[in-house]
C-alpha cells in the first residue's frame, strides 16, 4: 500500500522513536476477529523495518496457518501503518517460522485471555 510521500530524516532517533510507537499504537488498534486481544499484545508482530523512503516491511504471524482472518489481519495491518506520520507505504510478510505460541503474547494478553 502506498500514500503520499513525506520527506523525513529516518536517521534521526527521535523520528524513528515517534514512528516505532506510532506504529504500535496502530498495530494495537488491530484485531484478530475471534480474540478481544490486539495483534501487537498477542505477539503476532515479529519485525518492524523502515527505510529511507518511509516504506514500512512488518513481518508478522496469525495465530495458526488456517486462520479464517489471514487475508484480512495483513491488509489492517498495512492501512494501520499508513496512518502513521512518516510512514509513506507499507507491506505485511506472513511468516510460520517460528511459529506462534501463547508465549509470545505478553501479560496483559494473557490476563485477558484468562491464560495464567
């Protein structure tokens, strides 16, 4: 997916701190159909690149290799990561290796989830 370009030091920690978290906050808005957990908080975000231009590569997970929701979660992704300011285009990567567990949800996740 792709905006409109801004022009951004992407060397610069502060700019990459503002978008690291902005990214996050979009990736908490996003939401696996049949958890009440977002994907961040349940793990399913492995790696979040950004290079010099404001592309944005997220390799990611699903909860399982038939998720009924992997079409839709990686495109959410994408157009939750292009709302963030500096962010000029964006592309989910699904990835099984490795696989995803309930480890790698964090606690707040698992309180949630009633998973202690």
């Amino acid at each position: 997916m792709l905006k409109e370009n801004k022009i951004y030091d992407y060397d610069d920690q502060e700019v990459k701190e503002r978008i690291t978290n902005d990214l996050i906050s979009a990736f908490k808005g996003v939401y696996d159909p049949e958890i009440p957990v977002d994907i961040y908080e349940l793990g399913l975000i492995y790696k979040v690149d950004i290079n010099d231009e404001g592309h944005v590569e997220v390799t990611m997970t699903l909860t399982a290799p038939a998720c009924p929701a992997a079409e839709i979660i990686p495109q959410q992704v994408e157009e939750a990561a292009l709302t963030v300011d500096g962010v000029n285009s964006a592309t989910a990567i699904i990835t099984f290796d490795p696989p995803w567990t309930k480890d790698n949800m964090s606690d707040e996740a698992k309180l949630i989830l009633n998973m202690f």
